[in-house]
C-alpha cells in the first residue's frame, strides 16, 4: 500500500530542493522535514487539493499519486458489476485505442459505457438555468475540484460564489442513476487525481467508487495486453465534449447566450489561485463585470490534466483530435440544440425542451468550509523579529531579500512557514551563506591557530629531535661505559673463577696436610709407645745388670767377667733410658707443634672457607652484573631504535 493510500505523497527520490514549495499555492501544504539524515518534501493531505504543480516542477519524479485503477481490475475479476463514466479528454488523447480499449474492458465484465460529455451537456443547461432562476452573476466554474478544493480550504469567502452544478462527471452518474435506473458502481475514466476527492465530497459520496486515471489505466492496460471488439459509448452528446479544452465552458455558454456575454476564462494553477487572492474582495461583493470566471486548474485544461501521461501532454496531438470531436459534435439537424444552423436563443430553447424532465435541484450541490484544518498563525511583529534574528537577519534589507530559493516568495513567508512548523531555517540561502560565512571565519581563525599552532610544534619537534640527539649521543657513552664495564666484569668472573679454582686446590692442600699431619701424629704415639717399651726394657735389663752384679759379687773372681758384662749390660740400659727420656721430650715438642700446626690448618681452612664463599659470591654477582649490563644494553639498543624512528619520522 503506497503511503497508506494518500492521494499524493513523495517517495524516496525526493532531495529536498524546494521547487514542489515554490510551485505550490497552498501554505503548509508541502512539509520540508528531515528524514534519515536527508531533507525531504512531504505533502499534507489535509492542506494538498491535488493540483498537480509540483509534478510538473519536479525533474526527480519524487511525487507520486494513488488511484483506483488497481482495485477497480480487482472487483472485476471478482465479478462486480461495474459500468464506466468516460470523460471527454480520453477520446481525444488515445483516439486510435479508445475503442479497442473500451471493448476490452467490456471484455473483462464492464457492463454500461456513458461518456461524461453527456453530463457536461447537462452542467452547460444546469448553469444557464441556474444564472436564470438565481440572477447568479460573477460566479466561479466549478467543474475542476482541485478550485473547489482550493476555495474550500484557503479561500471559504469565494464559496458562495462558487456555482452550485455539479461537475460534468457528477451530473453523468446523477442522470445515469435518476434517469437510466443503473445501480452499478461507476469507475470514472479520469484525467484528474484531483477527481477522487470530489467523489469523497459528503453529498457525492458512494455515487462513483473508482477514480481510474488515464495514465495508470493505460499502463495497465499495455501491461496486461486489454483489447477486444471495438466498442463505444452509449449516449449521443453534443458540445460538452470540448469542456476539456481551456474555455470549453466558456464556449458552451457562447453556443448558447451568444458573444455578448462577458466571460472571464483563467487557467493555470499560480496564476488561477493568485488571481482569485487578488481580486477576492471584488468577486465576493460582485464587482466585477464578467458573468462568470471559467476556472481551470490545469492550464492546458482537463485535456492534459494531472493524470494523463506527461510526454503526450507535452504535444498538441489531444487538442487536434478534440478540434475534430467539437466539429462532430456540431449538428446540421434543425432541431438539435447542437444545429450550426441556429441561433443562440433557439438553440437555448432546444436545450431547454432536451432537458426538461430533469429537475434542476438533482444537479446541485453545497460545499463545505475546511479552513478550519489548513490555517495557520501569523507571527506578530516580534515574533517575526525573533525568527529573522535566529536567521541572521537583523536589518530590513535582510529581512526583505525575498530571493525565494526556499520555495516562498518572500522572506516573511518564509518565516511564516517556519514559524508554524512547514519549513525550518536551514532552507533559507541567505541564512546557509551567513553560517558558511561564520563558518569560514571560523575556520580562517582555526587554520591561523592551527597554523600557530603548527610552528610551535615545529619548534616542539625540532627540541624534541635535539633533545633525542642528545640522548642519543648520551646512549652511545651509556653502551660504551656498559661495553667496558661488562668487559671488565667479565674479566673480574674470570679472575675471581681462576683464583676460586686456586683457593680449591689451597683447601686440597691444607687438607692433605692435615692428614699428613694426623698421621705424624699416630705415628709420634706409636713411637711414644715404643719409647715407653724400651723404658721398660732399659729397666729390666737393668734390673738384669744389678742382678748380675750381685751375682758376681757373690763369685768373686770367677764372676768377673760376668761383672763386666753386667756393667756393660747397666751402661746399655741407662742410654737406652735416657734416650728414650730425650725422645719422649722430643715427641713432646713435635706434638706440641703439630697441634699447633693442625689449630693453624683448621684455622686457615675456616678462612680459605670464607674466601672461596666469597669468591664464590662475587662470580654470581658478576653473573647477574654481566645479565644486568645485557639487559641494559638491549634495552638501550630498543630505545635507541625508537628514538631513531622517532627523529625520522619528524
């Protein structure tokens, strides 16, 4: 469903530019709004009358319209009894398929077929009748409901002036209904979308259900390839087949009153809508001399109306074909209100005795007054001042630019607009300029100090590289001193490993001596021991002795020898004893000294001990120097390499 069914409505193609707004008579009608960041015209169904300017203004087919065209194939492939109004303007802009095109539709299930220049025929006789019966003069056409629709929203003093006759179209389906007795639905073959909402009107409600445009029908018609025996319309008409030409109207009347009659023909949406603001007053009091204005919307008439296809409409193929239509419409039959061959008056007289059965009262209507639902405020003095000074407006001149690149003619419009929601500041050229303006100051302010700000950095960047030179240089001196250092402790490990090795073959030493020493001293207490034994012996060869003494002594002389012996033996004792005595002193001293060399021994062990502990401690240290002057160095190496990059990159 399009836009839930509104009858026109912007799609996605729309970029905002403002010509529909500039184009369109009705204030608030198109909305400028933002939509996913993009700016958007919307239309306002409410304040919208489908005049179908901004169709023509827009170059990006951003405005679309909905009809009945689909819903009407719809109801009759369902079987819906449906007969057709054809208005005038289809004969003439497909007059080589109108009728191949008709017979297709009877096809498909249309049943009736009445062309609409019968209800014009009856509108012509309704108005004549009514400027007769009402002395109605200075009155508005109002066969065209994008006027009705206008002056019913934006101008509700004109309605009184506003014929009450029904349209052409309305008066076909009244007659077709009253008269023929046809309770079909009515599908109106529609040059205008415009059409949907005068079937909408209160009293028009439910007379017509379709409103199926000429260019959706005649797509559809190609798409689905309708065509069948050749078939026309059923009722003969006369000149209400040109009330689709500007001043169709107009002409009928003449047809009837003669050329003496004054009638004011205006076409053309602006122009149509601006002329009835300006001479509002004098229409509403009746001063102006015209028996009445023949209004269109469209200014090449219904012909080229709204919804017929846009590049036949550029031609003048459809007003050739009605030039023909008109003169057929012409009769040479004396007694035909149509007869070339009559007056005026006797004409108007068989118009009258054509249509006399007709009531009048069946073909007039009333309108309504939707003012209500499209006013809008008018800011106050200050009000205004406010909006223009949010705008960068502060003087008169700037408040009265009126360039209307925002789609208004004036500035006050604008702000009108603005005010009451239909358009937002942003829109305005005049107030983009003066931010851009801003902005470039702004930004010529910001490029100075960016500037400024630049050369300080420079000069940062150029203390920075000097700085990280110098620390550079200071890392060469730092990896030279840890270059030596580490050399220097690995010479100090090396040295500190080799007297470590020393200090173990010191303490090797000290132990064999010790154990030299240990056996020293056993081998002193065995000899202590055989000192002791040849004591023993010494005594007891002494005790040998003295017994032999007194042995000898006992024997005399013959003992003698045994005397010597014994003295001999005695004298052996006592320097066995003595020597003995002298070694055990001896013994004594050596001991005395080895126990001192052991306490020596021991004491240099304790402090070798400690030496190579520390020797020990300081090759570790000097391992963990050596690893912290690695260390060191790698990390020296990685901020030397940032900082080189850091001096290239600056």
């Amino acid at each position: 469903m399009k836009e839930e069914r509104q009858l026109v409505f912007t799609n996605e193609k729309c970029i905002g530019c403002n010509k529909c707004i500039s184009t369109c008579s009705c204030m608030g009608a198109c909305i400028s709004r933002e939509v996913d960041g993009k700016n958007r015209i919307d239309v306002d169904e409410d304040r919208c009358v489908a005049c179908g300017a901004c169709f023509d203004v827009c170059e990006h087919e951003a405005r679309e319209y909905n009809d009945d065209t689909e819903q009407f194939f719809a109801d009759l492939a369902k079987g819906e009894k449906i007969s057709l109004l054809v208005a005038p303007a289809f004969k003439a802009n497909y007059s080589g398929e109108y009728e191949s095109v008709l017979g297709g539709l009877k096809k498909l299930g249309v049943n009736r077929i009445i062309s609409v220049s019968f209800g014009a025929d009856i509108t012509t006789w309704g108005y004549l009748n009514y400027i007769t019966k009402y002395q109605f003069q200075g009155g508005i056409s109002q066969p065209c409901p994008a006027v009705v629709g206008y002056i019913e929203r934006y101008a509700p003093e004109l309605l009184p002036k506003l014929f009450p006759v029904q349209s052409p179209m309305m008066c076909a389906a009244i007659y077709a209904r009253k008269e023929m007795g046809i309770q079909d639905k009515f599908a109106f073959i529609s040059p205008c979308i415009a059409k949907k909402m005068e079937m909408e009107e209160p009293e028009n409600r439910g007379m017509i259900q379709y409103n199926v445009t000429f260019e959706h029908l005649m797509k559809y018609v190609k798409e689905h390839h309708i065509s069948g025996t050749l078939c026309s319309d059923e009722v003969e008409y006369g000149l209400g087949s040109i009330y689709p030409v500007p001043g169709g109207l107009k002409e009928n009347v003449y047809w009837f009153l003669g050329e003496s009659v004054f009638i004011r023909q205006i076409e053309g949406e602006q122009h149509l809508y601006e002329y009835l603001e300006k001479n509002k007053e004098k229409i509403v009091k009746g001063q102006t001399p015209y028996l009445f204005i023949d209004a269109l919307n469209c200014a090449d008439g219904c012909l080229c109306g709204t919804a017929t296809n846009p590049e036949l409409a550029k031609t003048d193929y459809a007003l050739y074909q009605l030039l023909k239509i008109r003169e057929a419409s012409k009769k040479n039959n004396l007694r035909s209100a149509w007869s070339k061959r009559m007056t005026p008056k006797q004409r108007l007289r068989s118009l009258n005795r054509q249509f006399s059965k007709l009531n009048l009262k069946d073909y007039l209507r009333t309108y309504q007054d939707l003012s209500k639902k499209c006013s809008y405020r008018i800011p106050s003095e200050s009000e205004l001042k406010e909006i223009f000074y949010s705008m960068g407006k502060n003087t008169q001149e700037e408040q009265h630019i009126n360039c209307s690149c925002c789609g208004y003619k004036t500035c006050v419009e604008m702000a009108t607009a603005i005010y009451n929601g239909f358009n937002k500041k942003e829109n305005c050229i005049y107030y983009m300029k003066h931010e851009v303006e801003v902005e470039r100051e702004h930004a010529v302010a910001l490029a100075k100090e960016i500037e400024k700000e630049k050369n300080e950095e420079q000069q940062r960047e150029q203390a920075i590289i000097q700085t990280v030179n110098e620390i550079n240089q200071q890392f060469v001196a730092l990896h030279r001193a840890v270059d030596d250092m580490a050399a220097g402790n690995s010479s100090n490990a090396q040295e500190s490993s080799e007297i470590s090795a020393d200090m173990h073959q010191i303490s090797s030493f000290c132990d064999e001596l010790n154990r030299a020493m240990t056996e020293i001293h056993e081998l002193l207490s065995e000899l202590s021991q055989n000192n002791a034994a040849v004591v023993s012996i010494a005594s007891q060869t002494n005790l040998l002795a003295l017994n032999a003494s007194i042995e000898a002594a006992r024997a005399g002389e013959a003992g003698r020898g045994f005397a010597v012996v014994a003295n001999e033996i005695n004298h052996l004792a006592s320097n066995s004893r003595d020597t003995a005595t002298r070694s055990n002193k001896s013994q004594e001293r050596i001991l005395d000294s080895i126990g001192e060399i052991l306490k020596d021994t021991v004491q240099l062990m304790e402090t070798i001990g400690n030496i190579n502990t520390r020797i020990e401690n300081l090759a570790a240290a000097t391992e963990e120097i050596a690893a912290s002057a690695d260390l060191i160095l790698s990390t020296a190496g990685i901020v030397k390499r940032q900082l080189a990059e850091l001096v290239d990159e600056n």
